[in-house]
C-alpha cells in the first residue's frame, strides 16, 4: 500500500510551528495576556500577516477589540474598541461556519481602506456558542491564501478558542 501524504506544509512540516504557536497559548496567566500572545503567535509561527483578535460580549451584540496588527505591523493594544455587531457578520456567526474568507476586497484599518487583498474570519467556539473570531489579511506581505493556509488558521483558532475557555475562572 503506497502512503499518502498530505499536501504542501500540512504534513509534517506544518506541526512544528503550529505546536510553538499553540505553547505560546499556554503560557499566557490572563485573558489580555493570552490575546497579545494570540496576535503575536500566529504572525510569528505560522506566518500570517495581520490579526485581530475580537471577542463577542456576553449577550453577542457587540465586538470587543482585544490585541491586533496595524498597518505596519506593529502589535497594538485594540482594548478600547467596542462597536455594534454588523448584520452581515451576525449572519455569517449564525452560519456554523469555522473558517470564511474573501478574496480579492478592500482591507481596512479602523473603517479606514488600507490596500487590497484576502481577509478572513477564522470563528472562535465554545460549543454552539461564539466566543469571537480571529480577522486576519494580507495586507503586508501580500501572500496567498491557499487550503494549506486555511486549514493551519482553522486550527489555530480551535486552539485559541480552546485556551480562551481554559484561561476562565472556575
């Protein structure tokens, strides 16, 4: 029986940096701290332009900003960000989906357009319940999206999701 590998970076090659990013995860002590680490992990070890980190408040109605990346690449501290749910993203948390991305669409910065390129929304669950999700582009380096690099994004977030519920008071 001849073996069959998977493609591209998700074979082997892909574990060691998914593991780092996820160590990473584990030593955050607070919330804050486990969302700059998030931000920073998942530029460093999987090699992701910009994330934001944006969380839901307990009733689901509004977005809580956490840690992000700006427009040049600096890790910033987006605590004070709170907005109201957009519809279209409420649909798309409603949907199930763990991973949605566009292609080819204005990215932003603060409702500022910033360039063009892929975003996605790698969606944070406890459950059926959504905590957040990870918004992620490439507006800096402008690589690729392709399954390799979706796949290590919806695992990622799995794994932010799963120290997010970890890091909870009990």
């Amino acid at each position: 029986m001849e073996e069959q590998k998977v493609p591209g970076a998700m074979g082997q090659e892909a574990l060691p940096e998914l593991f780092s990013a996820v160590r990473e995860l584990q030593r955050a002590a607070t919330r804050s701290e486990l969302c700059r680490r998030a931000v920073e992990a998942g530029r460093r070890c999987l090699g992701l332009d910009r994330i934001g980190l944006i969380l839901l408040d307990e009733a689901g109605l509004e977005m809580v900003g956490t840690w992000g990346t700006d427009v040049r690449g600096q890790v910033v501290d987006e605590s004070n960000f709170r907005a109201p749910l957009p519809a279209f993203i409420s649909e798309i948390l409603k949907s199930r989906e763990y991973l949605v991305v566009w292609h080819d669409r204005e990215l932003t910065n603060r409702d500022a357009q910033v360039g063009k390129g892929w975003n996605a929304m790698a969606i944070l669950h406890e459950g059926d319940r959504v905590l957040g999700w990870l918004a992620v582009d490439n507006l800096l380096q402008h690589m690729a999206m392709d399954k390799v690099t979706e796949l290590k994004l919806a695992f990622y977030a799995q794994a932010v999701s799963n120290a997010l519920i970890c890091l909870r008071p009990s």
